[in-house]
C-alpha cells in the first residue's frame, strides 16, 4: 500500500491499549514494522487487558506501569491453556508496542522502531598459559580452523486461533522432507494434554503417518 493513502493517525489525549493496537496496525501500513510483528505485539496487548476489572484504568499508561502484574495475573487464569512463557511473551511485546507508541507521541518526527541487533558469535577463548602463537611441528599437530558459521535460520510462528501462539520454531537449513514430517507429528500428538493411546481416535493419528512408506 502507498504511504500517501495510509490515513493520518494521531495521538489521543489519554490513550487507551486499542489506540496502541490502532498505531501499530498504521505503522505496518507504512511500512515502518513488519505487519506479522505488529499482529503479535497487538495480540499480546489485547490478550493482557483481558484481565483488568471494572475499578481499573483502561489506558496504555496503567497497563505499562503495571505490565508485569497483569501478566501474572492473565497466566494465573489462563493457566489451563498456556504455560508462563506465553504470559512472559505477551508481556514483552506489549511493554515494546506501548513503550514505541509513547516515543511516537514525544517524537512523531523522529520516532523509528528499534531493530533488534544481529547476534554476534562469541569468539574462541585462548588457553590462559598460551601467550604466543606457536607455529604447528611434527611433534604439534596444526590446529584445526574454525567451523564456519552455521547460515541463519528462518522462524515460524503456529498460531492456533483465540489469540494464542503455539510455538515458535526454526526451519532446519536443508528443509524437511516428509520423513521428518511424520516425525514430528508423532512427537507433538504426545505432548497434547488430553492424548490417549488407548483411544482409538488418537491411536488413528500414528497410523495415518506411518500407514505409507517412504
């Protein structure tokens, strides 16, 4: 989409967590965030409000006072669907979203998204009593040169509906084939809380992946 037809969005007196939502959702728009980032910031906000009562501000500035307190308390009720890492997550992202659109507001002009650094590779440690670099021998054997670094990865997000992510998983450098497939469908049908293998409904499921040779 042309920036110039993005509608102008400006700042509200007293924001709520949705005119947060509404920033970031304009902010992908332009371009200036990656629309699946903004999706996930805004899910996290909304799934974290849900849990304010009736005699609690409902503005960006209470929920980021007191993010930290409102994820706890959104995995203490949620406890049944989602482990604390989800709840730590949402509070993450939605403590990032709010404090951007805060940086906006002070700075509409100059605001831009922090990027997140490129990890570096810790460099090899030499051995304390080695000072100087001694040249290989017959007696020494040459050291090997390092490995080269291994290519980055490309990470997945499943989301499963109602606001909750799944899991977040890299793609291995040379793919998946369908064996691999079959394997990890296996593996993940035991990790479902209400699995039975006694239950010929999901005994079916291992039969289906292994029913057809490669």
């Amino acid at each position: 989409m042309n920036a110039s037809n993005v509608r102008a969005f400006t700042p509200a007196v007293n924001p709520s967590p949705e005119d947060v939502c509404l920033f970031l959702k304009q902010k992908a728009e332009r371009g200036e965030i990656a629309e699946n980032s903004a999706r996930l910031k805004a899910t996290s906000i909304r799934q974290l409000v849900t849990v304010l009562g009736e005699d609690e501000p409902k503005t960006a500035q209470y929920v980021l006072e007191n993010i930290q307190s409102i994820a706890t308390r959104w995995a203490t009720l949620n406890s049944a669907d989602a482990k604390g890492e989800t709840a730590k997550t949402y509070e993450s992202r939605a403590r990032s979203a709010i404090e951007s659109y805060f940086e906006w507001v002070r700075d509409p002009k100059g605001f831009k998204f922090k990027r997140s650094a490129p990890r570096a590779t810790p460099e090899a440690k030499e051995p304390k009593a080695q000072k100087t670099e001694a040249k290989p021998t017959a007696a020494s054997p040459e050291t090997p040169a390092p490995a080269a670094q291994a290519p980055e990865q490309e990470v997945r997000s499943f989301p499963l509906g109602a606001g909750r992510e799944a899991f977040n998983f890299m793609l291995p450098s040379g793919g998946l084939d369908v064996r691999d497939v079959r394997k990890i469908v296996c593996h993940l049908l035991t990790l479902a809380k209400d699995f039975d293998p006694t239950v010929p409904s999901h005994a079916q499921v291992f039969s289906i992946v292994t029913a057809h040779k490669d």
